[in-house]
C-alpha cells in the first residue's frame, strides 16, 4: 500500500519523508487556504517546493470547472515537475479531461468520489488515480470503508489499472481498514500515520528490555 500525506504544511511532509515511509503527497485549494498560500504564483511555487521534499507523486489541483480551462491549467501543473499530478474533479467536464489527458500521457488524480459509479467512469476516462473521500461519506453516516471495496470489486472485475487513493482518512484505523480491502493507495494526515507506530506492550516491552539489560551491565 502507498502512504500519501494529505497536507499541503512543508514541515508535516518533511516530518513524513524523514520517516522512510511516504510515497508522495495530495494537496487541495482547502489545504493550501490552511497553510496561508494564496495567489496563483505562490501556490505553483508551493508545489514545486513539495516536490522537491518527496520522492512521490504530488497533486494539484485544477481549479478550472470547464474543459478548455482545465486543460490550459492540468497542463501547466504537469509542465511544472515531473512528479505532478493534475488533480480533476468528476464532473462532466472533468470525465472529458481525464480522457485528454490519459491520451496525452498526463497521470490525473480524479478527485471528490463518493459512488462507485464516479469511480467507473473515472477508470473508463483513464484516470491514473481515483480518490474516493471515505471520510466525508462517514460524516453523514454512510459507510465510507464499503465504498472502497466496491471499488476494488469492480476494478478486479474488469482489470482496470487505475488505482484507488482512498482520501479523506481521518484516523488510524481508516488506513488499517482500507488496507484490508486492497486499497491501493492511503492519503491522510501525519497523526494518522504516525498512529500507526504506537501499541502500549511496545513501550512497555521495550523499557523491560533496557532495564534488564542495565542490570547485567
Ligand atoms: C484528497 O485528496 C483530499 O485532499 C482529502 O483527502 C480531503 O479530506 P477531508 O475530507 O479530510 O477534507
């Protein structure tokens, strides 16, 4: 399973990248209004000072609803660096986009599923990655997890390479759950990964070690 950080904060992915464990980074227009990075020109330079941070996949994203504009924009931010991914929202226009872009070379990260029927769609149209938000479909008490595997159910079925990002993760136990249903990829917070780590019999197991080996030295 790939870890990707959902932040757009430079120490956060620094944080992460030191750990060995990250395979790149998603961002949004939310979480790059968080970190105060506004104005076109500062948010491409975010990006690229990201992409200089992770050896990964880094996306961006179009802000463009229309298909002429998206293109004009998923082009810039894929002529940005190399490790660019243009981010594109499913709708209408975006499903058009995918396509141009899938034909051009140009890896996409179809963003804001919530069905598995977007997720079709986003495969058919040639999406390097589909983002299913897990989270927002657990706000308002629908389950998130069970939309993954419908995914993986119907990508399985019919081999379709496109992988599923599974975003919106909110809490450890998120990323343990997708990955037991074959989610190809995690985006989340650091404290979500960092979650991870922690079990109370390690630190416990790991001070009775030290202390016995104090007492034979
Ligand atoms: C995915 O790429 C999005 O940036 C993200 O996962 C949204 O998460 P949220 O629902 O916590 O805002």
């Amino acid at each position: 399973m790939k870890f990707f950080i959902d932040t757009a904060n430079l120490d956060q992915i620094r944080d992460a990248q030191e750990l060995g464990v990250l395979d790149g980074v998603t961002t949004n227009p939310s979480l790059m209004a968080k970190e105060g990075i506004t104005g076109k020109n500062n948010i491409l330079k975010h990006y690229v000072d990201i992409c200089n941070i992770v050896d990964g996949d880094v996306s961006a994203e179009v802000i463009a609803t229309d298909l002429e504009g998206m293109i004009s924009e998923g082009e810039s931010l894929s002529e940005l660096h190399e490790q660019i991914v243009v981010k594109v929202p499913m709708i209408r226009d975006g499903v058009k986009a995918l396509k141009y872009f899938a034909d051009k070379g140009i890896r996409t990260n179809c963003t804001l599923v919530f069905s598995p029927g977007q997720a079709l769609l986003a495969a058919k149209a040639g999406a390097t990655y589909v983002s299913p938000f897990i989270g927002r479909l657990d706000d308002i008490s629908t389950d998130g997890l069970n939309l993954i595997s419908e995914i993986r159910h119907i990508y399985d079925n019919y081999g379709y390479e496109t992988e599923i990002l599974a975003a919106s993760i909110r809490h450890t136990m998120h990323i343990i759950d997708c990955a037991k249903v074959g989610a190809d990829v995690m985006t989340g917070p650091l404290s979500a990964i960092e979650g991870l780590l922690k079990h109370p019999l390690t630190d416990i197991g790991l001070a009775k070690f030290l202390a016995d080996y104090k007492k034979g030295n």
